[in-house]
C-alpha cells in the first residue's frame, strides 16, 4: 500500500486518515478549533452557543438490515453533534447522485432521512442536488451540514485524567457486520442488524454528569480507533477488559469465521464516554435505564501509562490494539 497516493485506508478513520487530515488540511487552514480532533466546533460568532459539524455518508449497498444511507447520514450528523455536547436543530443536505438509481429508491433514502430530522427535533434548511454520469458513483452519495444548541459544553480531550472509567453504550461491530452481510461478497445469511440511530438521548443522560469528560460515537474504525485517538490526544494509555465488551453473538461467529475483529468494525448508534471514577456507576444506571442502552457496560480505564491501547484478554493474556491500518470493509458509513 502506497503512501503516496489516496487509497481506501485513507478514509477508515486510521492511521493514514488521522496523517492525511494532520498533514494537508489542518496545516492548510491552520485553525486551532479543527485540530482538536472533535465531531463538532463550536460557532464563534455565537460565543459557543451553537456548534457546527458536517459529515459526507457513502454505504454500500444503499439499504441494509437495520438502516439505510438516508437514516445513516441524518443520525451520523445527529450523533457527531450529541457526542459534542449539543443538540440538533437545523440541517443541509447534499444529494449526488448517480444516473441510473432507481427513483423509488432515493424516495426511500429521502423518507428515512426526514424522518430520523423529525425524531430528533430538527429542521433541514436548506439543500443541493448534482447527478453524475452512470459508473462515476455509487448510487448516492449524501453531504449534511448540522447545527446544535450547546447544552453541555467543555468536552474534550483535554479533561481526560488517570483513572477515568470508558463506558459504551451497546454492543459493538453489528454496523460493519450488517452491512458486510447485506454484500453477500460472502455468500452468507444471517440475522445482524446495524445499530444504526439517534444516540441523542444516551447523550442527554449523560450530559447531566458533573464528572463526564468526553463523548465519541465509534463509526470508522470502531471502539479499537476511538480508544486509539484519546490515547495519541491525551498521551495516556488505554485498557479494556474483552470479557465486558458487549458483542452480539451473531456479529461475533461471523467475525470468527471470516477473520474480521469487531472491535474495529463500525457502530452507528453507540456511544464511547469517558467518565470520572465516581460517574461510572451513575451513567451505566441511567443508560441500562434507557431501551438503547440496556446492555451499556464499563469496559476499561485511563491507565495514565504509555499512550497505547491494551486489551486485556479472556484467558488473562494481553494485546495492543493498534491504530487501524488498512481498509477491510470500505463504504459502510
């Protein structure tokens, strides 16, 4: 894999991605707010009352057990402002679309996408549509803009300290696995659905938390990148205990039958929070009180060590789980 050149592994949320975005974009704009690393800025003309952030969706196939590319790009934008600290209020899209897709198919896309807005409490604004020649895309491709009131500010990198607890939400792979199946590239059947949804109201019970540190929802690259990148940021180490990572059991045969480790398979309706000793408990009430965290678990802490990321295993061994590199699954958020 060249290095040179944009491959797929520049856009898994990895190593190569995490270089490409340091090296060419941050340097260009030099704007210190985007090299913070998080899924949404606050909007300085409105003295941090409202935070921005935009995301470009591309999944295939477009529909999928569990989820479609409208429900996945209306939720993603949702989430990356709720792990932020804001919640939603007004949206853009962007529809390029590909000569050749079926009409009642992106009537489909359109309704998902509206009703997922309307669930949240948001209003689209404003929108643009393109369409390129047949065989120059993959039959959608969706860019959304959002824009949320700040109710939780302060979250950041920066406030993770040595002995914070990690919590997420549900179980984590059943996006990348659900989407890898609906391919049939395997000729297999099963019965996984995407985790595709708000994580609005896992966030609200979160923000109410004195000792909440810091939100992410775990898309490209999984709950392994998201623990990769507080590590680089915070130049702390991770550990995560595999045996209270929650997995569906389902995700988890077909991980082991085709070679796939989950824990860097994309969720789109998880969050990752860190949290300070005394909330851990408190936040996995409240979530397990909620029907989308029912099986929410603390799986891990800051272990104010080297900035690495150690599995501990269920035979009582250990393994680093590396920054992602290559590209296994592409297009699937």
């Amino acid at each position: 894999m060249s290095e040179d050149r944009i491959s797929l592994a520049h856009g898994n949320g990895g190593r190569l991605m995490r270089q490409l975005i340091e090296t060419h974009f941050f340097a260009a704009f030099d704007e210190p707010a985007l090299a913070q690393g998080l899924d949404a800025t606050p909007v300085p003309a409105t003295g941090g009352n409202l935070m921005m952030t935009v995301d470009g969706f591309t999944v295939q196939p477009l529909e999928f057990p569990g989820g479609d590319l409208g429900t996945l790009a209306a939720n993603g934008t949702i989430n990356d402002l709720a792990v932020c600290g804001a919640r939603p209020r007004w949206l853009t899209l962007s529809a390029i679309l590909e000569e050749g897709l079926p009409v009642e198919q992106l009537a489909r896309l359109v309704r998902s996408f509206a009703e997922a807005v309307r669930g949240s409490g948001a209003t689209v604004l404003a929108g643009d549509t393109k369409v390129v020649p047949h065989g120059q895309g993959g039959g959608a491709y969706l860019t959304v803009t959002g824009l949320g009131e700040t109710v939780r500010g302060g979250l950041s990198f920066a406030g993770i300290r040595p002995g914070d607890k990690v919590l997420v939400s549900g179980p984590v792979g059943d996006h990348g696995t659900a989407v890898m199946l609906a391919r049939e590239d395997f000729d297999l059947r099963g019965d996984v659905r995407s985790d595709c949804a708000s994580v609005l109201g896992l966030c609200e019970a979160a923000w109410a938390l004195d000792g909440l540190r810091f939100l992410r929802d775990p898309t490209r690259g999984g709950l392994a990148t998201v623990a990769n990148e507080i590590a680089q940021a915070t130049g702390q180490g991770i550990r995560l205990s595999e045996p209270c990572i929650p997995l569906h059991p389902a995700t988890t045969s077909v991980c082991e039958m085709l070679g796939f480790d989950p824990y860097y398979l994309a969720c789109e309706g998880r969050v990752v929070a860190v949290v300070g000793p005394e909330d851990a408990g408190p936040l996995l009430e409240a979530w397990r009180a909620l029907p989308e965290g029912a099986q929410a678990a603390e799986i891990g802490q800051v272990a104010g060590d080297a900035p690495r990321v150690v599995l501990e295993t269920e035979i009582g061994g250990e393994r680093l789980l590396d920054e992602l590199e290559d590209d296994p699954l592409p297009r699937i958020c």
